[in-house]
C-alpha cells in the first residue's frame, strides 16, 4: 500500500509518503483487503511491527496504534492507503500502465466499431451481408419483408439501448 499521511497521526513519525507496506507482524501484505482485513482485527494502543519498502529496500517500524476516529474500538494507523502496483513485464509502471491502458482503450473501441458495423443496415457491412444471405436464399418477394422486418428489428434494439444515455444528457 502507498498513499498519504494523515497529519497528528501514529504514522506521521514513522511513516513516509511512498512507503509500501509488505508486512504486517510476520503476514504478508499484497493487496489493500489483505491491509484492511488486518487492521479490522486490530485495536487501539496496540503495537504493529511493519515491514515497509522505502525507496526499494526493506525496513522495519514499529507503530503503535491510535483508536479510528470513525470506528470506536479499532486500531487506527494514520495512512489514507492505495493499491501499490509493479509492472510484470519490467519497467517503470508510471510508464507501462498508460501504454497498457492507451491499447486497452484502442482494443476496445476496435471491437466496439466492428461490432456497429455488423449491424443489419444497409449502409453497413451487416446490412449488405443481410442482403446477400437473403438474396442468395428467399425469393425477392420474401426477402424484402425480411429485409424491412430485421432492420425495423435492429433499430429498435439500437433506439431502446441509446435511449436511457440520450435521457442523461437531457437531463
């Protein structure tokens, strides 16, 4: 975990910003429920030995804990925590987690692109695959109601699941 300092807090003497804890009497620390699930057990006045990483080594601190402001009866450490995240293929994750998050956004606008242009309008890719199925199948007096009838279909699906984000921006 690593996060800010609250000021007149247990943490403020011990504590410095960007410290990731890693361990907390001997347990091992990964994610911010494991952090939460610990401090849950805990109770004010209680002394914890933090095994922290500052500036990419190991330390250990000792704490002792203040009782929680909002929650009577439980131990109170004085950071405002936040997911530590490392890169698994190497690097600075200040600089792989944008790229990482850049191809994901460009993946998923890809994907959402292709699929609109399945769609069964005429215009569309979808639409002209719906007239050669059709043509190449149904006789012409068949295939029109068809046609007509799974466009109608297409738009209404398109007209219901636009409706509640065009109400948004209405207001």
């Amino acid at each position: 975990m690593k996060g800010g300092i609250i000021p007149g807090s247990p943490a403020e003497k011990v504590l410095q910003k960007g410290d990731v804890i890693i361990g907390i009497n001997g347990q091992e620390i990964k994610t911010m429920e494991d952090f939460m699930e610990f401090m849950d057990k805990t109770k004010p006045g209680e002394t914890l030995e933090l095994e922290v990483l500052r500036d990419g080594e190991k330390t250990s601190v000792k704490l002792t804990l203040a009782e929680h402001p909002d929650r009577p009866g439980k131990g109170f450490v004085g950071i405002q925590p936040a997911q530590h995240v490392e890169s698994k293929v190497g690097g600075s994750a200040k600089v792989v987690l944008p790229i990482f998050f850049a191809l994901y956004w460009i993946y998923l606008l890809n994907v959402g692109i292709g699929l609109m242009n399945l769609f069964p309008l005429v215009p569309l890719d979808g639409g002209r695959m719906l007239d050669d199925v059709l043509k190449e199948y149904l006789p012409e007096k068949i295939a029109r109601p068809v046609r007509y009838t799974t466009i109608g279909v297409g738009l209404l699906l398109l007209a219901l699941n636009l409706w509640p984000a065009l109400m948004n921006l209405a207001g």
